[in-house]
C-alpha cells in the first residue's frame, strides 16, 4: 500500500529532541477464522487514517543548523523514490501461531529480535542522517489470526501518542464511512507542537535543568548494517520476560507501605503511594538486589513521568508528540538507622515478605512518589524555557539510570474496537530494543466473561509487566524470595 499526501515542513519540539533517535514497535494479536476481510478492514482503514492525519506518512529529516539551532529535527512530506516503504505491508508466516507467541513469558534477547525482524515493518534504528518514516505498519497473517505491527519513530510519537493513533485507527476501521469523532482528528499536529513554546512564557525559575537534560545523543550514528551487527551482539546476553502481579497482592501490599508512611508522621515524606509507585519500587528492589552491582551506593530508579495533566491548564490528552520526562529515585533504605520506620514485624509477616523487603519497598515508593509530585506546572512550563535556549537540540537528552520503568497501565488498548471483521485486541506486547535496564507496565487487559467468548471484562486481578535482564541475572532474580512471592515461578522457557 502507497499514500502519498503533502506535509508542509514543520519542526519537531525541543521536548521531541530529548528522546533516543530509536523506533519502538508495538505487536496487536487479533484472532481470526477470516484474514482476508481482516485485511480489506485494515486496509481501508488505514488509508482513512492518512488521508484525515497525512503527517503520518511523512518522514522526520536532520537540519545541523536552523533558526539558531544546531540539529534540529523537522517534519517533511515523504520522497518515494528515496523512501518506498509502503505503509502497510502484509507478511505472511504460515509457521506462526498469535496462540504461542502469547504464551511465550520468557524470550531469548534473539528470538525477540528475530520476532521483531521478522514481523515490524521498520527497524529499531536508520541513521538520523538519513530521513526516517515517521509510521509504518505490517499485517502479520498467521496461522491463527492477524498480527498487526505498528512501528513509531520516537522522535515524533511518545507512548501516549502511539495510543492515540492506535485508537484512531480502530475507529477508522470501525467505521470507514461515518464521520470520525476522535479528538485527535481536530488537532493540528503543527500548530499544537508550536504551542509547547507558549508554556514557557512569563515563567522565571531557578530549577537547574542541566544535570536532566545533558546528555549528548545516546544512540550512535551508525549504518544500518553496522546497528544490526551490534544489537544481535548484544542480543546473545539478553532475555525477555513477561511477568504477572495480582492485583489484590498489590493492594495489599500498597496498604501495608501506605500505613508505614502514616506510622512515621514525616513531613517530608508524601501522604501516600499509589499502586504504579508501589509496583515500581517492587520491581527497582527484586532487580537491584540480582544485578552485578548490588552493593554500590546510589542505585537509582529512573520513572517516565507524562507531563501532559501536570501543567495547568493540561495540556490535550490525544497530543501526539513527546511530553515526557524521567525523575530518579533513590532505591532501597537509603537512610540511616536511626530515621528508618519502627515496623511492626506482623505487618510484613501478614503479607508474607520480611520486614527488610517491606521498609525498602515503602521508602523507595516514597521517594518515586516525591519525584512524581515534583512534575508541577511550574516545572513543565520552566522546562519548556529551558530547552529552547540550548543551542545544540542533539545535547539534550534525557539522562537516565541502570533502572527505568515506564507504566501503560491506562492504556485503552484492549478497549479498543476496530468492527466487525477485526474485532478486540487479544493480546499486546511491544519491542522497545535491547534496553537490559527497562521494564514496561503492560495495558491492562481483558478476559471472556463467564459463558461467553465475546463480552469482555476488564482484569482487575493482574497487573502485566515486560522487562528485558542480562541473562547472567535472570536466575537470580527469579528464584529470589521476593520475586517468588511477588511473580510466582515463569514456568518452562
């Protein structure tokens, strides 16, 4: 499939600058019996797509000087004769089963980026030299249904953005004919990124920004041929895991932290946890305590924090570009004795994790929760002063630690209904690279309701996660006590 629309050139936003030049592919299982009308449907659907948003055909090119700037990153209409890559491609794999790959929790560094290969319809890297698609997808036809990539350009989409497109998408699906309500389709992609430089005006802040955001391109400029050499060098050291939380053992486990903090009747601790920070500080600690460099002071978590309702007023929920930012904390006790929690010994015994694990947990949530709260209007707006002032837009990457999480918990994506001949969404998993130190906060999902394969309810009952491990830790993580109790066995590989 070839579109082709015009796209004025336009520049991408200084918060766009901050991120990894990488792409990120997102993986769609939709069970089916009839793949052909499936494939009609996508096809439609994407064409409406385009045709209602035609920046997304486009490609992001590199400036190394414009307005003042040093590396400027820009929005162009798409050259087919550089860039033929059509925007839907269709792969068939006869050998392939949505069933199995779902069922798959623990994956080789390369049998992930095999699968990765194999089935996005872009890879995880084209040099920033060179122009870069800013969206592909690929139908997947498999033995079972259709698996549907979508592969994002980083520096265009932030998760929340890539979900917007994804639900645009399914209404296009659902309904090619009929006039489409998403949001989404009233935004001006280009005048909304140039309103990201009007959140800055009248702001005079004293935050230091630089020790956030100073790091040079974290991504080599590399060929393509000499990218895939490196990554499927570091693939052979790497394992992918899927692992799952109930969500009554969270709540739980939230409510014991929660009572910790009211115990201390600490000013300057927050009010409360939430259950992201909770599941964060869960995950920071079991991986900690597995890594080679456990007993080195300082371990820091870093948390993706979306900005987009933290400035006043918020900004649109269905923005597509980069609003996003990383705060660090602190993970384990990091205090001295004499100013850790007096914990009642029963409280970690009811829940079945020692005392040690629960204080550490409750005081790494603590500091995730300060962090978080950090990420006031004030701060966005001075942030958004900040960047544009920085003469080179390639030094201002986000810095980030060892550990990082980012949580798609509220991700509709299982909600989404793309019509009659695609239906819901099985199954989700993303490719996010090699990145050994990042665990991801899967959607929330959906299960059959009780006698019927088709009405679906949402699971209250699992909290679903994606982490990539040096395979040298994996077993120590894995059959550590609190991982136990936390994620059970992974079971065969």
């Amino acid at each position: 499939m070839t579109v082709t629309f015009g796209v004025s050139p336009y520049v991408l936003s200084p918060l766009d600058h901050t991120i990894p030049k990488i792409y990120v592919s997102f993986f769609l299982s939709f069970p089916l019996e009839n793949t052909d009308d499936g494939l009609l449907s996508l096809k439609i659907g994407i064409v409406k797509l385009l045709h209602r948003l035609p920046y997304l055909a486009g490609d992001i090119v590199l400036h190394e000087n414009a307005d003042g700037h040093e590396n400027v990153q820009f929005v162009v209409d798409a050259d087919k004769k550089i860039n033929p890559i059509p925007m839907l491609q269709v792969k068939y794999h006869p050998e392939l089963s949505l069933r199995e790959i779902a069922l798959q929790k623990v994956k080789s560094g390369m049998d992930n980026l095999h699968l990765a290969k194999k089935c996005a319809p872009l890879p995880d890297f084209i040099n920033p030299q060179e122009r870069r698609p800013i969206l592909r997808f690929a139908a997947n036809v498999m033995q079972d249904g259709i698996l549907l990539a979508m592969t994002i350009n980083h520096s265009f989409f932030d998760g929340s953005g890539a979900g917007t497109i994804l639900e645009a998408l399914a209404e296009c699906c659902r309904a090619p004919n009929r006039d489409l309500s998403s949001p989404i389709f009233t935004l001006s992609d280009q005048i909304s990124r140039e309103d990201m430089a009007l959140l800055s005006v009248g702001v005079d802040s004293e935050i230091d920004h630089a020790k956030s955001y100073n790091a040079a391109g974290t991504v080599p400029c590399l060929s393509s041929a000499e990218w895939s050499t490196m990554v499927e060098s570091f693939a052979t050291n790497l394992t992918s895991c899927r692992i799952q939380l109930s969500a009554q053992k969270l709540s739980e486990l939230r409510d014991a932290c929660n009572r910790i903090l009211s115990d201390m009747q600490c000013a300057d601790w927050p009010s409360y946890v939430s259950s992201n920070d909770v599941v964060s500080a869960l995950i920071a600690i079991c991986r900690s305590k597995c890594h080679s460099k456990q007993d080195s002071p300082g371990t820091e978590l870093t948390t993706i924090v979306n900005m987009r309702s933290r400035v006043e007023p918020p900004f649109p929920t269905h923005y597509l570009g980069n609003m996003i930012t990383a705060v660090r904390s602190l993970v384990g006790f990091g205090l001295s004795e004499d100013k850790l929690p007096i914990l009642n010994p029963s409280q970690a015994k009811n829940l079945g994790i020692t005392p040690e694990d629960l204080v550490q947990i409750s005081m790494t949530a603590a500091r995730i929760r300060q962090s978080v709260l950090a990420i006031n209007n004030h701060h966005v707006r001075s942030l958004s002063g900040y960047l544009p002032q920085q003469k080179d837009w390639n030094a201002i990457n986000m810095q980030a630690s060892g550990f990082s999480i980012s949580s798609w918990r509220d991700w509709k994506v299982y909600d989404f209904d793309f019509g009659p001949d695609l239906r819901g969404v099985s199954h989700f998993q993303m490719h996010f690279g090699l990145n050994d130190g990042l665990t991801v906060i899967m959607p929330a999902g959906t299960e059959p309701s009780a006698g019927s394969s088709t009405k679906r309810k949402k699971i209250g009952a699992e909290w679903d996660m994606q982490l990539m491990i040096q395979t040298s830790d994996l077993s120590s993580l894995t059959s550590s006590q609190l991982f136990q109790w936390a994620f059970g066995d992974l079971g065969p590989n």
